[in-house]
C-alpha cells in the first residue's frame, strides 16, 4: 500500500508486515526531480495515485501542477554517433563535431569527463537529456601522427551507468591531402509511408593539395532506401579555381587568409554548393577584390560568391 503525505512532501509505502517507509521524496528539496532517483527527488503535493501492472507508480503533483511517475526500471540513454573521427593538418585550427544524447525520459541527468588529452574537448561538463553537443579536437600543438582518446557520458540513475566514446584523430603533415567528412553520422527519423528526406554531407579536403573521392551508398537491410548524390563534379572545383575572380592564375595566390569560399549558384545550376579549402600559409601578401565576386560553372551559370 502507498500513502500520499502531502504535508511532508513524500510518498509513503507500508508493507506486508506493517512497516511504513518513504518511498519517494525528499523533504526540504525544492528541486523538481524530474530524471532524478526517487529518494533524492523533489515530489512537490503527491495527491492521486495508483499503480501500473509494471509496478511503476504514478501519482498528481498539485504543487508542480503535474501527473508524474516512478520506474520500478532504471531509465536508458543512448548517444549518437557511437564514435567520433577527427582529420586535421598540423598547425590548423580547432576542428569539431556534434555528438547528441537522449534518454528515455526527459530531464534524465548526465555529466562528461574525457581521459585528459589536451586536444580533447566538450562544449558541456553537465546538464539534463536531451542535449547535443560539441566535442572539439586542436591539432595545434600536435606533431603530425594518430591519437586517440574518449569522452565518457555518466548517468548515475540510468543502465547502463555511462557510456564511453571512443575518439580518433589524425593529424596529417603540411600540405598532405586530408579527406574530411562532417557529419560523419546521418540520423532520419520518419513516419511509415512519409516522403522522402535529405541531409546534406560536406566533403572536403582538410589539407593541402587535392583529393578525389566517390560516394557510394550502401544498406544492410530494408532494400535500397538510401542514396547518396554529389552536388559538384571535379570538373565544376577546377573552374572554380581558376575563374572566380576572372583569372587563370591558381585560387591559392589571390586571397590572403581565406581557409575556404562557398558559392551558391542560381536555381538554373547544375551544381549548388561548391566549396573550396585554401591554406592560408599560400596566400601572403594578396588583397580581397572588393569588387562583387562570380564563379563561372561548367554549364555556364554565373553564381555569386561570399567570402567565410
């Protein structure tokens, strides 16, 4: 049996014997307890309860003007992507990526600590699900060569208790192609029977030189529900270097410190977005054109071009 004791701000249970023992609340907590355990949680004015089959009880909050639960199970709490893979030259500058956490209830309390690598970071030490974020590696002072390290998620009233992410960077040497992908992980949630969706992907080269690449997808189940479509040709980056600003001369001896430019074509393009990444140590002594910038494509559109 369970007693509401809305005076004392607790739920009371008696058991077989005739034993009464708080079972939730605590007293003199104004915290709301949502995602906490059940005796470190604030209960506010239990009134109505009633209990699941499953055991869980739930009960009206008339202080929080709420209908609320306790779990007989410990909540879970999932991270998206299980891993994080870093690409950057040495001496670049901080590159990052997102990393997301959910539970299976909202509010469920989380903190994060990472094995201490210097060019390990996190955007949040703590907070309550869900949340997205940050997780950043500095390749500054770095030699060139591979380096790994975790970011770990705990959750002391979740099972499991904490999740370690394993991190891997690669620091390549100045000047050496680099393939960098963000995000390196495509979520889509959607309605059976629903239309079709897209999510954009940057491909880029993090380093000096020029790379190619193909992009190919694959499905372990369900059949061929996914595609993937490059929104530039090889053909489209070339010109792009040697026409933006009117000249043959290469893109790497025009503009001083430009680490990358984005050109947004015109609905009649064949190509959307092209992106080109420029290592600033190429481009001393130039001046920005402060003249209104176009690229040339290769079907001949003209599209205006933004410094970033």
């Amino acid at each position: 049996m369970y007693i509401a004791d809305q005076g004392n701000s607790v739920i009371r249970r008696v058991d077989t014997n005739g034993v009464i023992t708080t079972y939730a609340g605590r007293f003199g907590t104004s915290d709301i307890g949502d995602g906490q355990a059940r005796l470190d949680a604030f209960v506010g004015a239990p009134a109505d309860l009633f209990v699941r089959p499953n055991g869980n009880v739930v009960f009206s909050d008339i202080f929080s003007s709420r209908v609320r639960e306790i779990l007989q199970s410990a909540p879970t709490f999932t991270v998206n992507p299980a891993s994080l893979t870093f690409t950057a030259p040495v001496g670049s500058t901080v590159v990052d990526q997102s990393l997301g956490i959910s539970g299976s209830i909202a509010g469920l309390s989380y903190a994060i600590s990472t094995d201490s690598p210097s060019w390990l970071s996190v955007s949040a030490s703590s907070g309550r699900m869900p949340e997205s974020l940050r997780v950043s590696a500095d390749p500054g002072s770095l030699a060139p060569g591979s380096y790994t390290g975790a970011v770990t998620i705990a959750s002391k009233n979740a099972s499991p208790s904490a999740v370690s992410i394993p991190i891997s960077f690669t620091v390549t040497p100045a000047g050496q192609p680099s393939l960098s992908v963000s995000p390196n992980t495509v979520t889509f949630p959607f309605v059976q029977g629903a239309t079709a969706r897209s999510r954009p992907v940057s491909v880029s080269n993090a380093g000096g030189g020029s790379i190619s690449f193909a992009a190919v997808a694959s499905t372990t189940s369900g059949g061929a529900w996914l595609q993937a479509q490059a929104r530039s040709s090889v053909r489209d980056r070339k010109m792009l270097a040697s026409r933006c600003f009117g000249s043959r001369r290469p893109f790497e001896s025009t503009v001083p410190g430009l680490s990358s430019m984005v050109c947004s074509a015109s609905p009649r393009a064949s190509v959307e977005i092209v992106s080109v990444y420029v290592p600033a140590e190429s481009l001393r002594n130039r001046n920005w054109p402060s003249a209104p910038l176009t690229v040339e494509l290769s079907n001949g559109a003209v599209a205006p071009c933004r410094k970033t």
